[in-house]
C-alpha cells in the first residue's frame, strides 16, 4: 500500500469532517512534503477510488481545489472534462478565495487539459466560469484575467473575451489573487490585441496605454511592445500619435525613439514612398513583433489621412490634384476613396461631374437617444442643486453666517475668485499655445 495513497485517505477524511477551513487550508499547503504534495494530491486513493467522486464539488470547494489542480497539471492523472465545467459551475468562492495560488493553477490546469485534447475552444467556458465567479466582482483583477484572454485569443475567439474587457479593473488584491506586477501589465497589453484584431480602436488604444504607463522602477520589455502597437494603432485610428502621458516612464519614449517605428511615425501619412520602403526593409523586424499586420492597415490608410489634411487647407481640388497630393495613380481609385470616406462619415466632400470635389464642414449629428441622455443628466444634476440648495437653507449656521457678511465682502471674494479663474485661463492659454 504505497504512503503517497495512505496520505491522501487521512487528507480526504480531514476534508469531508473539519469545519475549520483556514486550519484545513493550512494542512493542504503545509502538512505535506513540498516535494511530493503534487504527487500526493493527484494519487488516487489506497483502495483505488477517484477521490474527486467521493467528495461533494460544492460543499469541498477547498479540498476538491486542491486535488483537481494537482491532477490536471500532472503528466498521469487524467480529470473527466465535464467535472472540471461542473466544479467551475458549482464551486463557493469563499472557500476558493483561501488558496488563491490553487485557483491559478487550476486555471493553467485547463488550458493544459485543452491542449491536451488539442480542443482549446473548450477551455473558454470553464474559464469564463471561473472568471466571472472568483472574484468579488470582476472589478477584481485576477490572475485568470490574462489567462483566460490569451485564451480567446490562442482559440481564435477574440469576441468571446469582450464581456470580461468591458468592465474596467478598480480592484487589485492580493488576498483575492495571487497577482504579480506582469499580470497587470500582460492582461491590458492581450486586452488591447483583442480590440485590435477587432478593430476597435478606441479601445486597443486605451488598453496599450494602461499597459505603457503602468508605474515601475524600469519600463518592462513588454511595455515596449504595447507602445509600438500603440503608436501603430493611432496611426490607423488618428492619422497621428500623440504625447504620453507625463507619468509614463521617460526611458520607453527615448527607447522607442531610436526604433524603426519612429522613421514610420515621422514618414506618416504624406511621404507614401518612404512608407513602402520601411515596410519592404523592415518586414523581419515588424513580423518578429508581431506587427505586420497593423503596420499594413498603417499603410492602407495613409491616403485618407493625407486627404484629410488637405481638407484644412482647400475648399475646392480636381481629382487628379487630390491622386497625386495622396500617391494613388488612377483618379477612379480616389473617387472611390472619397466616396468611401463620405460614406463612413470621415469626409463631407461633393465630387462634381466635371471631377471637382468641394470639401465642407460635416454637420452636427446627434441621435435621439444622445440627446434624450444630455437632458437626462441635466435634469438629475439640476435635481442634485436644488437638494443641496435645499440643505443648506435649512443650515441655522449658514442662514446666520450669511446674515452677517455684508454685500461689500460678497463683492470683494468674487472679484478674487474671478481674478484666480483669470490667472488660471491664462495659464491654460499658453500651454495650449
């Protein structure tokens, strides 16, 4: 009868009799040697039985934590797929929630057991389960959270992981999660390539940026990468970059200056020749970053960016003026180009028949519900004013304070406070400046 069977019947009795679950948490990750405890945990037990049908999946959250991790990262010790969807349907995340270690490695565990039945779509739904039940609220940052995104994307399901990207982090703990400083960084950086791949730009760029200005004694290598595609993204999205924040770390910005992607961003959008040249010089470099593909959306989109600028300038361009300001040959190709960019909102143009187009300021469009939305939040702000209004009228303090202050000293403290709104304005004048 081998030890490592005869442990696990003395673990299994103390996880179906204690009430004490801290105490039991603490034998679990203690009371066995360090060496062997993976062995132990996914052994079966002495008379041969899987101790996972003995136990109860809900009720032995924490023990059943504890062995099925162990079985699905070992090399022998296969785990029936349903039971892992049924335990991540089931589990109490109270009990979890004290051996948050066991969760991560219950996460890698599934994405093993996956690739080991070379089916990874599979492990989205035990994940997504696991994800969404775990934390408090899924506020929380996790470790699934990276996980499970990489996922989505391994899979080839990048909208599968929108519903966990919409809802921004406002929570770290550690006490919830076994979290690392890379896990934040590695989350937003695969958040933002799920938007990207989507072509949500707004979005890919919001992510890179939390990732990119992440504080941190040095800038982390992946930092680096998230600012590449970053940049790469509001070329396609903005025609331009722009600054970063000032509490980005400066060693990123001076890093990046001296990459490649600094003569693409200096070339952007007129010098289409120099594009094309960097694109053909430098396709090792931008497929090894993994950034071929953005960098040829980069491209692509050049010419509307081009004849976006000229918009600022001209009132009225012949096709054939706006084909060779924007590198594009045929003049059929730029009225499709313009028509495109009509259509999809970018441009207010008309092209006459005589190949005359005439740019104009694009009207103000607002739905309905945009609108109904502002009157909305007027009329809850203008609610909020008169409670206060209301407070404070009934406040003997404030009703004898204001008796005594005479109309002059009313006077003098707003011409202060108009004065120090002045000086602030001017300020803000000459940085926008």
């Amino acid at each position: 009868m081998a030890p490592e069977s005869l442990s696990l019947d003395r673990i299994l009795n103390e996880i179906t009799t204690t009430n004490n679950l801290a105490a039991l948490n603490h034998t679990l990750k203690n009371g066995l040697p360090k060496e062997s405890r993976e062995t132990i945990l996914s052994s079966p037990l002495a008379s041969g039985q899987d101790p996972l049908t003995v136990l109860d999946l809900r009720q032995n959250t924490l023990g059943v934590l504890y062995i099925l991790s162990a079985r699905l990262n070992a090399a022998n010790a296969p785990v029936p797929p349903p039971m892992v969807v049924a335990f991540c349907q089931s589990f109490i995340p109270e009990q979890a929630r004290l051996a948050p270690e066991r969760v991560t490695l219950l996460a890698k565990g599934i994405v093993r057991l996956a690739q080991h039945y070379n089916n990874l779509l599979w492990a989205i739904e035990p994940l997504s389960l696991l994800l969404t039940r775990y934390p408090p609220d899924l506020t929380y940052l996790t470790t699934i959270h990276a996980i499970f995104v990489q996922t989505c994307l391994t899979a080839n399901q990048p909208v599968a992981a929108l519903p966990v990207l919409s809802v921004p982090i406002a929570s770290v703990s550690t006490a919830v999660s076994d979290l690392t400083y890379n896990d934040n960084l590695v989350y937003h950086y695969l958040g933002g390539v799920v938007f990207a791949v989507l072509k949500k730009w707004a979005d890919a760029e919001e992510f890179f940026e939390i990732c990119v200005t992440a504080p941190g004694a040095v800038p982390a290598a992946l930092q680096l990468e998230a600012l590449k595609k970053l940049r790469l993204i509001q070329l396609i999205s903005r025609g331009e970059v722009l600054p970063l924040p000032k509490y980005a770390h400066t060693a990123l910005s001076r890093i990046f200056k001296n990459s490649i992607y600094t003569d693409l961003v200096n070339a952007y959008p007129q010098n289409t020749e120099r594009l094309h040249l960097l694109m053909d010089k430098e396709k090792q470099t931008f497929t090894t970053d993994r950034n071929l593909g953005l960098v040829a959306q980069v491209i692509d989109r050049a010419p509307r960016w081009t004849l976006k600028k000229l918009t600022a300038t001209y009132v009225t361009l012949g096709l054939g003026d706006i084909a060779r300001a924007v590198g594009i040959q045929s003049e059929d190709d730029v009225r499709a180009l313009i028509l495109s960019m009509i259509e999809t909102g970018d441009l207010s143009a008309q092209i006459s028949a005589a190949g005359t187009v005439t740019f104009s300021d694009p009207p103000p469009q607002f739905t309905r519900a945009e609108v109904d939305a502002v009157l909305l939040g007027a009329q809850q702000q203008s609610g909020l004013l008169e409670g206060l209004e209301r407070e404070m009228a009934r406040s003997r303090d404030f009703i004898g304070k204001a008796a005594k202050i005479g109309d002059s000293s009313w006077a003098a403290a707003e011409e202060d406070m108009y004065a120090a709104m002045s000086s602030t304005w001017a300020d803000s004048e000459s940085m926008f400046a």
